[in-house]
C-alpha cells in the first residue's frame, strides 16, 4: 500500500518550525541568552513574533529548542557516517574529522555550548531526551571500540564516553579560539591547517588506544 503524502499544512509547519530554530540558532550564538531578541530572531525566519510564541510560548523555551537541535544537528551527521567496526582505526579517524568539521562549518554549534556553559548548563539540565539523543553516538563508538579490542589493536581499557570527550576537546580548541591564536601565535589558521589538526589528532588518538594493546590477532 502507498503511503498517504503529508499534508501540505503538516510539511509547512515543520519547515517553519525548522526556520525559526535554525534562526534562534544563530541568534542566541551571537548575541547569547540574555542579548538574544525574539524579534530578531522573527527577522531572521521571516514569520511574525506572535507566530515564534505560537511555536514555542516564551524566549527561554526557544533558547532550549535551539540549544536541543544544536545537539541533534551533530548527532544527525554522525549517524551518517560509516564508523566502519571492521576498521575500527578508519572509523576513528573519520569521527575526528567529522567532529572538527563540523565544529568549523557551523560555528553557532560552538558558540551555543560556550553561552549554556556560562550559564551553568542550568537548560540542557532540564531537556529530558538529552541522554537519548547522545546515546546514538555512544553505541556505534562502543561498537568501534570493542571491534579494535577484538582484533587486539585497541586497549581494553577505553570508555566510550571519555574517549568522545578526547575527540571534542581536540577538535573544539582550534576553532573555538582560532581568532586569538592567529594573533598571538600568528598561526595560519585555515581550512587546510585544520585538516592537518584533525589528521594529528587521529593520529594521536589512535597512539593513545593502540597503547597497551594486544597485538593484531590472526
């Protein structure tokens, strides 16, 4: 049986729905929590002010919506990538570079965590599916993880989660304070440059899972 189409109504309502989040985005991650203007953030998605609090009743609740598609939008582009488990060195590097990617082509995703960290992560405290939409992301790294155990290329000893962690901090150094080093280190920072941190960072990443361990199995 064909399924039935959306309802144009429907179809329209996310895509605006989608709009106003993708401008509260840029908003609330430049201008931060308390300088963000609901009226701006109108401008930007082209509906009406009334029509944003028909959609999501009050500026602190479009500042959790935005702050919660910050979360899905990587979560998304992760569950597309291949993380290969019978590559498991492979997939590593192509979380890496998807990480510090990601991080560089959308830089509001940045500036949204350094605005909720300033205020003491008191919203994404409060969104209740934050654990679940991570949760992707930690059963294929899981899956990648045990898979180089398996073949002896990896520790045993690795955390899933606190290996992410490694991953982030690699990748959100460099472009969340490329503007300062470009000053005082006068490093060329570029797309390029970044491409070869993010090689590095494999590379030491894989050193620091390949430390300890076994040995490649026939």
């Amino acid at each position: 049986m064909t399924k039935a189409p959306m309802p144009q109504r429907r179809r329209d309502a996310e895509r605006t729905r989608g709009d106003i989040l993708q401008a509260a985005l840029e908003e609330f991650s430049t201008m931060g929590h308390s300088g963000a203007r609901v009226d701006r953030i109108a401008a930007r998605a082209g509906v009406s002010k009334p029509m944003i609090y028909d959609y999501f009743g009050s500026k602190d609740e479009i500042y959790a919506a935005a702050l919660r598609e910050a979360y899905v939008q990587i979560r998304r582009g992760e569950a597309q990538l291949t993380l290969d488990p019978d590559d498991p060195r492979a997939a590593v590097r192509e979380l890496v570079h998807f990480t510090m990617d990601h991080f560089r082509r959308k830089p509001w995703f940045i500036r949204m965590l350094n605005s909720e960290n300033l205020l003491g992560g008191e919203t994404v405290a409060q969104l209740h599916d934050a654990a679940d939409i991570q949760s992707v992301l930690v059963t294929r790294l899981s899956e990648v993880l045990a898979q180089g155990k398996r073949h002896g290329v990896f520790r045993r000893d690795v955390d899933p989660v606190e290996f992410y962690v490694f991953i982030a901090s690699l990748c959100y150094f460099p472009i969340s304070n490329m503007h300062t080093l470009r000053v005082v280190f006068q490093l060329p920072i570029d797309d390029a440059w970044l491409h070869r941190r993010a090689e590095d960072a494999s590379d030491m990443l894989l050193a620091y899972l390949a430390d300890g361990a076994e040995g490649p199995k026939e």
